[in-house]
C-alpha cells in the first residue's frame, strides 16, 4: 500500500501537463464498508486547483462510494478527506458542499415536479442573499435576488447548450438534456471542485463530443473537475491525471497515456484469465487511445 | 378568499408578464431568442379556465367575493359559518407550507391550532388584555412550539413523522384537557375581543376584519413560498440528497417549514379564539387535523390557489349538505371520493411559477 503511494505520487509529479501547486482535495488512506464489505480500503489521491481528475476503474470498484465520502454522503470508518486544507470527514453534504463542492449524481437526481429553471436556481442557494423578511415584504433585495437567480440560471443552461424549454418540468425533458441540466445546476453552485459521475452515459456520439467540449469550458472557468467515466475515448481525452481504482484502492496513477500502458490496470479490467481475445481487443484499445492522446495534446 | 393575491398579486414590478404556465406558453410563443425551435407544450391556446386560473388579478377576484359574500347572504349563522370557513382556510395554507411545500407529512396540525388558541385566550383572560395584544407571545409560544415538537420528529424518516405528530396533536389535546390554567375539559370562556369587548363585535364586522387578516396570511405564505427558502422546501420535497448536495440544509429546513407552519396555525388559533370567545379540548381533536389536511390534499398540494378553495369547500360543504340532514356526511365522503378520482392532482394543482420574463433566455453568456 505504501510503496503504492509512493509510486502514485512519483507518476502525478511526472505528468507531461502543467504543475498543480495547490492541493484542492486530499484523500487518504480512505475505508469504507458496508456492513462487512469492504467498498474503500485505503483509497488515496487528489486533485490540484483547476486540474481535471478522471476516476476509473471496474464496476464495483468503489467510485461512486469514494465520491459519496467527499461529499458527506457515506461516512468513512477512517482515513481523511481534506478540502482546501479543512478536513470535512463527519461534516454533512450541505456543509461540504458550502465549501464549494458540487457534484452529479450516477443517475441524474433532479428535482422532477419543479421546472427546468427552478432546478438551476437550486446552485444559487448557498450565494443568494435574501432573508426571509426581503420574501415576505418584497423588498428590493428580494427583486434583485430573485432577478439574480433567474439570469444565473439562464446563463448556466446557455453554458450548458441546453435546447428545450425552461419553463416546464425537467422531468418533461430528453434524458440527454436533463443531463445537462444536472451539470448547469452544479455549476450554479459557482463550485472550486466538481465532481461528475459517469456524465456521459447513455448519451449518444454527438452528445458525447459536446460534454468533451463543455468539461474542458468548465475547466477553462478556473474549476477542478473529478470525473468518473466508463467511457475510454473521453477519459483518455480530458483528464490530466486518471486514477485506476480497484476493490476499493488506487491501483495506478498517472497521465492517461502511461495509465494504458499499466498491466495492473489491463488485468483489473480483464480479469487475471482473460484469453488471447480479449487481451488483443484490449491492446487495440490502447493503441486507439494512444492516438487519440496525442491528437489532444498537439 | 385571497388565493391568487397570492398566486398573483398586483405589483407590476415583481411579476411584469402575463402569467405564462404551460398553457399560457404555448398560445404566446416563449421569447425565444436562439437555438432550436420550442415545441409548444400544447396544440391550441389557453382555453378561457385555464385563463381565468392563471390572471394576475385572481388575488383580487378572491378577496371580492369574500368581501362581497355578506352581501348575498348576512344572516348571523351564514356570517358565523363564513368567518369559520375564513379561519379554516388559514389553517390549510399553514399546514401546505408543511405538507404542499416541504412534503413532511403532518397528522397533527390542530396541535399548533391549540397552542395559539389557548396561548391567546388565557392571557387575555386572565390578564384581561385584548387578544391582539397577545399576538407577540403567541408568536413565540408557537415557535416554541414549532421547535419543541419539529426538532426531534424532523430527524424521523416521513412515515414515522406522520405518526409521531399524531401523537403530539394528542398530547397537546390532553394536557389542555387535564391542565387547571386552561380550565380543564370545559375550557376556557369570555375571552376579550380581538380590540377589547365593545369593539368589532358585529358579526359582518368581525367577518371582514377575519377575511383581511386571512388574506395577509395567505399572500405571506404565498410569497414565502416564492422565495429562496420556498425553493429549498420544494427541493427538500421532490429529493433530499440533491437538496444536500446544492447546500441545502435540509433539517434546518424542514425545521422553518414546521415553523411557519407552527406561526400559522397559532394565528388562526387566536383569530379561532376571538372569533368564539370560548374555547374547549374538543375543538382540538384529530378530526381537524385530518380536515385540515384534506383541504390541503384535496385543493391541490403546494398551490396556493387550490389550498384556499379546498379549505372553502371542506368548510361550507358540509354546511350546504344540512338539508340532507343524516345524510349530508354520507355525501360529503362520497364527494370528496369523487374529486380525488376524477382530480389526483387536486382541484387546482400548483403550476409552475415561470413567468414569460423569467422564462425567457439571458442575452449575455456566461463571462
Ligand atoms: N449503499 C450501499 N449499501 C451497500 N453496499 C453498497 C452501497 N453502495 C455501494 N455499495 C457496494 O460498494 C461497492 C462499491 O460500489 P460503488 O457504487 O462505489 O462502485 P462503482 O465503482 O461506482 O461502480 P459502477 O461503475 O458500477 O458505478 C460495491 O460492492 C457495492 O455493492
Ligand atoms: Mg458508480
């Protein structure tokens, strides 16, 4: 386990991409179990201000469980997560999440019976400035606010190249779109670090080439990105970093190109008796992506 | 009575465009600035009920016929019958901040009916003040209150919510029952008036007083549920966890909603008490948590509009019924049946508050 880290952390200083100086979330030596089951057992990694951060690995693997400890949902049995530096294990999502993290869910958890809008205006409720007092006496900071929250809301969903109509239900809307939606309401959080999980599943080519271009803008906006993704074509493309976990532990870290290049990881995907087949689709696999990387990057 | 003054009131600067729901939308055509066409949501324009349930003025037209109603029918009874109905719908759009706003499941909402009742009614008897004057310590009474019994349930998944506030709107029943302060199980009689005992004691008088005061009460709850706080208890209604991750703190927020919920229950316990002049254990029972949660169910959760006709035809069905004489709850169940067949959603389901301002796309991106 520790020579892992070591190993990790030499690979993350090693990355061909810019240096991240300042440590935005810190987890280590995270554990996590369900009743007996061991879902995080020594997970470890981080993400740097402005840095996009891909979390892969087999299902099951832990991703979801390591992402719902950072945001307070599943409480840890040990090991630490730190934000900025404050350590949030025991705080509640909602306080985590008033440190500027916001995240998305596996399956999209909107808030079906409201609209479109009111669902963007839901990121606006840790900034919005208005009393209960400006609500129940309207009084011009109740206008400005709310006027606040409205533009805000538009401005995400235009970020977001939502097409639909804002005024219905959310639920009314394509999954595709609700999708986006998801996104537009974690970025209206206005967060330092955002996590998505598996953002791009279910969408089509199309749609996944628009969420490639949407998390390098959100990027682009200053904010680090945690991404959990199934989808190799997207990872290899987008992430600066890519952390393999397995039963519940970082089995390699580093540039995407390298990551590929990690038996460990061939064989956490393939099993130990994958037979000449598959470990022939799976070379291909690497070399596709090898291309694909440095396309990106010229 | 003032539904819509709720749902719409007449400031021009708050809500500028026509009420744009679904229905309005599509006779209108969103402003839609770039980008796709819209589909429309519906193939024809908004039919004349859809109009008239959607007016700006709708506030207006329900306060005129509260404040025309005495004119057709005066008769003390129908003046006490209208000033109760009044009352009721008070109580309904307190209990739908709790229920049709924040989605927790309240059995025993007469519990905060009482405490504000009796809180008024024996300090103003026993100090022999006016009630009004009584208004500030049941304000804290029933924030106390609202605390004291949300604290502690809030934290309860909704199922177990349900029954434990049954079992509070009980206790409370009880201890005004047993208690000497609130004169045991004949309660307590001659209490003062509102404004003393010689003021508003004709009952039109007393009835208008009751319509303008439930109007401000509903229009509060209204615009309440408007705002950031209306947002958070919708969140916490339609999905916890998400309400969490975007910050929400959701026990602190059901906590405000039991809150409100509390602060209008009481207030309409004090307008119950003026309005009476005595009050009694018996008028505190279950049967009117359950009323007044049908009023809330049967109007239409969370809309503002339906809360109050619900409130109006739980409280005057019954009335109008009296010449079946026996019979009349036999048909009030069988009606109620009848509507929640025909209208899940309620009489007048909330409609989402998008207006063609707020709907309408931003000009500028994102910086
Ligand atoms: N709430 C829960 N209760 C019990 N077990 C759970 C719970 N959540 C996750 N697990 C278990 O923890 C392990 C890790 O699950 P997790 O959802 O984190 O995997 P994942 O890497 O996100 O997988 P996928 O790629 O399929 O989404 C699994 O064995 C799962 O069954
Ligand atoms: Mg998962």
């Amino acid at each position: 386990m520790s020579e892992r880290s070591e190993r990790s952390g030499g690979r993350g200083g090693s990355s061909p991409h810019k240096e991240h100086s300042m440590t935005l979330l810190q987890v280590t030596d995270l554990r996590l179990s369900f009743g007996g089951v061991r879902a995080i057992d020594g997970l470890s990694f981080e993400v740097g201000e402005g840095e996009i951060v891909s979390v892969i690995g087999p299902n099951g693997a832990g991703k979801t469980s390591a992402f719902n400890c950072v945001t307070g949902f599943y409480k840890p049995i040990g090991g630490s997560v730190l934000l900025d530096g404050t350590p949030v294990t025991g705080r509640r999502p909602a306080s985590i999440a008033g440190l500027g993290v916001s995240r998305t869910f596996q399956n999209p958890r909107l808030f079906g019976e409201l609209s479109v809008l009111d669902n963007v205006r839901a990121g606006t409720h840790l900034w919005l400035r208005q009393s209960v007092f400006d609500a129940l006496l309207h009084t011009p900071r109740y206008r400005r606010s709310e006027q606040e929250a409205t533009d805000e809301a538009h401005r995400w969903l235009d970020f977001v190249g939502l097409r639909g109509e804002r005024a219905g239900l959310v639920r009314n809307l394509p999954y595709g779109e609700q999708r986006r939606v998801e996104i537009a309401r974690a970025l209206a959080r206005r967060p330092k670090l955002l996590l998505l999980d598996e953002p791009a599943a279910g969408l089509n080519h199309t749609e996944k080439a628009e969420l490639l271009d949407l998390i390098r803008r959100i990027r682009d906006l200053g904010t680090a990105i945690a991404l959990i993704e199934h989808d190799m074509g997207l990872v290899m493309e987008v992430s600066e970093r890519v952390v393999v976990l397995n039963f519940g532990r970082e089995i390699a870290v580093g540039a995407p190109a390298e990551v590929r290049r990690d038996p460990a990881v061939v064989e956490a995907y393939l099993g130990r008796d994958a037979d000449e087949e598959e470990l022939a689709a799976a070379r291909e696999q690497v070399r596709g992506g090898r291309e694909e990387v440095r396309g990106g990057t010229d | 009575m003032s539904a819509g003054d709720a749902s719409q009131e007449g400031t021009p600067h708050v809500e500028p465009g026509p009420q744009a729901g679904q229905g309005a939308q599509a006779g209108q055509g969103p402003p839609v600035k770039h980008g796709p066409p819209v589909k429309p949501v519906r193939g024809r324009g908004p039919s004349v009920v859809t109009r008239l349930m959607e007016t700006r003025y709708l506030g207006w037209i329900g306060l005129a016929i509260a404040l025309g109603a005495p004119l057709i029918i005066a008769t003390p009874y129908a003046l006490n019958v209208m000033t109760s109905a009044a009352i009721f719908v008070m109580l309904a759009v307190g209990l739908n901040i709790v229920v049709g706003y924040c989605g927790l499941l309240d059995l025993g909402y007469a519990a905060f009916f009482a405490v504000g009742a009796y809180t008024g009614g024996v300090m103003a008897a026993e100090l022999d003040i006016p009630l009004i004057a009584t208004v500030p310590a049941v304000l804290v009474v029933t924030v106390v209150a609202g605390i004291v019994i949300g604290a502690p349930t809030l934290r309860l998944r909704s199922d177990y919510l349900a029954i434990v506030t049954l079992g509070f709107g009980e206790i409370i029943r009880i201890c005004a029952t047993n208690l000497e302060i609130t004169g045991g199980p004949s309660g307590i009689y001659g209490i003062p008036g509102l404004f003393g005992d010689d003021v508003l004691t004709e009952p039109a008088a007393f009835y208008y007083l009751t319509v303008l005061i439930v109007a401000v009460a509903v229009l509060l709850a209204a615009r309440l549920g408007r705002s950031r706080l209306g947002r958070a208890w919708r969140f916490v209604r339609e999905d916890e966890d998400a309400a969490e991750a975007m910050g929400v703190h959701t026990y602190k927020v059901k906590l405000a909603a039991y809150i409100g919920g509390a602060v209008w229950g009481g207030m309409a316990g004090v307008l119950f008490a003026a309005h009476l002049t005595a009050i009694s254990p018996p008028s505190f029972t279950f049967l009117w948590s359950a009323l007044v949660l049908m009023a809330v169910v049967l109007g239409g959760m969370g809309s503002t509009p339906g809360v109050v006709v619900g409130a109006v035809f739980i409280s005057l069905a019954p009335e109008l019924l009296r010449d079946l004489a026996d019979y009349r709850f036999f048909v009030f169940g069988v009606l109620l049946i009848l509507v929640m067949i025909v209208r899940p959603q309620g009489l007048w389901p909330h409609r989402s508050q998008e207006t063609a301002r707020t709907a309408a796309r931003s000009k500028e991106p994102v910086a």
